[in-house]
C-alpha cells in the first residue's frame, strides 16, 4: 500500500515489475492509467484496457464486468472485516496498553466470529 496522496497510477508503475504471471494478458483500468502506465505495461508484453464512458454521458454510468469486481474484491473484504470487528466495544476505542495486547482481543473478535459461522 502507498500514501494516500500517491496516485494509484503511479503506485501501478511500480507494481508491474513485481508481477509474474504468466496467465496475465489483460489489464482492465480507468484513465488515470493513460500514458506512461500502458506504456510500461506493453514493454511487459500485457494489454491495457481502459474503459471510459461515453462523452454524452453524465454523472455514474455502470461499466460492464467492472463493478462486480469492485464490489467484492479484497478492498471490500477489508471493509467488511472492519465492520465485523465494530460489534466489539473493547475494539471501538484503543484502550490496550500494548500493541500486543490489542493484537490479542483482536484475535478474540475473529476467533468469535468464526466460530458463530461454524455453528
């Protein structure tokens, strides 16, 4: 993970070198990553698509295959554990002493969770 005041863009120049699949022929983006991102990208042999609404179009315009991603990709699972771990008042407040501690009750609320999903 970056800054947050570092475009994804410029975060993606640095992922490419780092990827080694061999499956990878496609990589679906939006238009931040027009220029030196494709650019780079073809020098590794993969294809950049960048999808984009109409011009005529205004405001949200759903893309096809996009949002289903989006919507259930690690990002949101993160969310989603986050939101989980919200129903534990101990965890609602950095009350621990060390981060050792904190670590521990974390450990709880998700050895509680699963456990209810067993059941």
């Amino acid at each position: 993970m970056g800054a947050a005041n570092e475009s994804d863009a410029i975060a993606g120049l640095e992922l490419l070198p780092q990827l080694k699949s061999k499956r990878l022929a496609l990589i679906c983006v939006d238009a931040a990553y027009r220029g030196d991102f494709q650019v780079y990208a073809h020098y590794y042999g993969w294809k950049v698509d960048i999808s984009q609404k109409p011009p005529s179009q205004q405001g949200f315009i759903p893309q096809k295959g996009r949002w289903q991603v989006e919507r259930s990709g690690p990002a949101r699972s993160v969310h989603r554990l986050q939101a989980w771990l919200n129903h534990y008042r101990r965890l609602a407040k950095d009350y621990e002493r060390t981060t050792a501690s904190a670590v521990c009750f974390i450990e709880l609320a998700f050895i509680n969770i699963i456990l209810s999903k067993i059941a």
